[in-house]
C-alpha cells in the first residue's frame, strides 16, 4: 500500500474509532446525577456478623466454582483450537456443514467440561438453602440449554463461514450488524421463550405496578409471574423484550410472603426502570460494540488457518471468540451494574420509598445470602449488580438530595 493509501486508511480508522467511542459515551449517559457520591455503609449496622460469615463463605465457593470453570473452559478450547482441525477428515459435510459439526462438537465438549462445575454449584447452593433442584433436574436443564446454544452457534457459523467466502477478510464488517440484529430479535421475541408465566393476580400489586408504570413513562407494561418455586427460594424479577413485548417479570418467591406489598413495589418499580430508560436496547448497542472489534480480531486470527471460510478454521474462532468474552467480562459487569444503578435510582424517584428500598436490599440479602460487601476481584469479575451497601448508599444520597425533601 503506497503513502497515500495508508494515510487514507489511518484516517478511516480513526474515524472508526471516534464514532465507537462517541457510541459508547451515548450509551453510558445515566439519568443519576454526574458526579453523585455516594456515603460510607457500615455493613455490620444492618447486618450480624454470622450472617455476614456465612454470605462471604457461600460467595466465596462460587465465586472460586466460576473461576475454575472459566480456566478449564479457556484450556479445553485452546487443546480444541490447536486439534480440534483433525476431525474435519471423518467429515463428508460439505465446507460449511464440516465447519458448523466442528463448532457443536466444540461446544459439546466445554458442556462436558462444565457439567462438574455446575453440579456442584448446584449441591452448594442445596446445602444453604437457596435452591432445591435435583442434580438430574440441573443436568436436563443444562442439556436443553445446550441444545438452545448448538441451534445459534450453528446458525451463526453458517452465516459467518458464507460470508468470509463471499467476502473474504473484511467478512465480520458484515457479520458484526448482522449478529447484533439477531441479538436484537432475540431480545424482542424473549419473553415467548419464559416457561410458566400467568397475570399478576394481587389487585392491590397491579395497582401499584399501573401507577409506577405510568410515572416512570411506561404505562401498558404487562407484569407476569413466573412459577420458579419448586426449584429455588431466592427471589428475583426481571424486565424482558422491547416495544410491544417489554414485560416485567417477578418470580413467585417474591410473592410467598416474605416480602411485602410495598417491597414488591420497589422491586416492579426496578424492571419498570429498565424498560423506561431503555436498558434492553442499550445492551444490544453494547453487544454491537463489542461484535466489531471482537469480530475483527477472529478474522486476524483465523488467517492463520486460511480464514473463517475454511472449517478448521472453526475451533480457533470458537477459542478466540470465547477468550475474548472472558477477558472483557469485567466491561461488562462494568455496563450492568451502572444500568442497575439507574433502574433503583428510577425507582426511588418513581415510589418516593427510601427506607422501603433499604429494607428491600436487606432483605434480598438474607435470603439470598448475598455478601453485603464481596472482595474486590469478585466485585469486578461477577457482580452484574452494585453491591447491597452500595444500593443502601444510594438510597441515603438520594435522601440526602434537597428534591427528596
């Protein structure tokens, strides 16, 4: 390439750059106030210390179980990537339908690889108390779950593997878009794919819901429960789809007594908050970010086996793919816990309920057994949430606001 051509292509690329940033500092924007700060929470003031004992122990094995899992996953799919190749020589598939055998063949042995990781989350997770699933239970679960994964990460190797043939090594500036619009379609067709859901049945919790709805500027949102109790006591809720599939969902432990109306409030008023400031789209802008750079960096490294035309160049993409998600997992645990942030302060401005939330997050913590104040790796690594001390400073600084008063 003559001076030119190269200064021509500097030049797009920092042009790149500047709209990727530009797009990442639009979806950041937050309605909490810039530079709100937060005040010191003691945790032993709302917590016992065996209680704070027992919530640190119970993190710590499954933050120590997700570590593991996460280096075996790494190792497995890097013997893959330097072997997985070989295999395509009992194949008579065709180009794409080798390479689509060899990414499932690869994802069939990470689950294997898993499975024991996930078992005993499962038997920590019995032995407090948290959850009830039978093993079987778990492994079926699991075994579906992958059937799910093998259905995308066939479509998505197909779609790539024609693309890289047609348009050789500037295929993923096509696939990123692509797979971004698929993530969107996903998003939009979710809430089909949440097993036994029914209406929100309590007229006094449709009531409350109707009126969060209507001040955080989402009137109409449907609030279902999902029937999760056979399997699991902790609570939670979620907020699903866009348009006219947006809902919120609330498990049924939240509605087994422990909680009352007035929490359950603040939690609707959450998952309202999400739909109301667009979380669900802003993820799919940030996934779509991540796709282009990540997208590029597997058709580098593909070259080595010819590009993601070729099927054995598959088990390296699969192995880049899955690295490079783990190594951004703390960005995005970064982007959710700031959208979580935001949907307990779009809470507070919708219910006006300070001590109420506070009680809440008290409460989530003991029954969950959530660690009010995790080590820091932990903190960066794992939690998509900010932590309870966290949520309850953020009631007291917005209490503390002259608005709120």
């Amino acid at each position: 390439m003559r001076g030119g051509g190269r200064a021509l292509a500097g030049l797009a690329l920092l042009a790149a750059i500047a709209l990727w940033a530009l797009a990442a500092h639009e979806l950041w924007r937050s309605s909490v106030p810039a530079g709100l700060a937060l005040p010191h929470v003691d945790v032993h003031q709302f917590f016992s210390t065996s209680f704070l004992h027992r919530s640190s122990s119970f993190g710590s094995f499954l933050d120590l179980d997700r570590l593991l899992a996460s280096v075996t996953l790494l190792v497995v799919l890097a013997v893959y990537a330097r072997h997985g190749h070989t295999l395509m020589r009992e194949s008579a598939a065709g180009r794409i339908g080798t390479g689509v055998l060899l990414g499932m063949l690869g994802f069939a042995v990470v689950w294997l690889a898993q499975v024991p990781f996930g078992l005993a989350a499962v038997w920590w997770e019995r032995r407090h108390h948290i959850s009830h699933q039978g093993y079987g239970a778990s492994l079926l679960e699991s075994f579906f779950g992958l059937g799910s994964r093998f259905l995308f990460i066939a479509l998505a190797l197909a779609v790539a593997m024609g693309l890289a043939r047609a348009l050789r090594r500037w295929w993923w500036l096509a696939a990123a878009p692509l797979f971004a619009a698929l993530a969107l379609l996903s998003t939009f067709l979710s809430i089909y794919l949440i097993p036994s859901t029914h209406p929100l049945r309590d007229p006094a919790l449709a009531a409350d819901a109707r009126t969060f709805a209507a001040r955080e500027g989402v009137p109409g949102t449907q609030v279902l429960v999902q029937r999760v109790s056979r399997s699991i006591t902790a609570p939670n809720a979620e907020a699903v789809g866009i348009g006219p599939t947006r809902r919120v969902i609330l498990w049924d432990t939240l509605l087994d007594g422990r909680f009352g109306r007035r929490e359950i409030g603040v939690v609707t008023a959450h998952e309202l908050g999400h739909i109301a400031h667009g979380h669900l789209l802003r993820r799919v802008g940030w996934l779509a970010l991540f796709l282009l750079p990540a997208t590029a960096l597997v058709a580098l490294l593909t070259r080595g086996r010819g590009g993601l035309a070729r099927p054995e160049a598959v088990p390296v993409a699969l192995f880049a793919f899955v690295a490079l998600q783990l190594l951004t997992l703390p960005l995005w645990t970064l982007v959710s816990r700031h959208e979580e942030t935001e949907a307990d302060w779009s809470a507070l401005q919708a219910t006006h309920e300070p001590a109420t939330a506070r009680g809440l997050f008290e409460r989530l913590a003991t029954t969950s057994l959530a660690n009010p104040d995790p080590p820091a790796w932990s903190y960066v690594l794992y939690a998509n949430h900010p932590t309870i001390a966290q949520r309850i400073a953020l009631t007291e600084a917005w209490q503390a606001r002259p608005s709120a008063r």
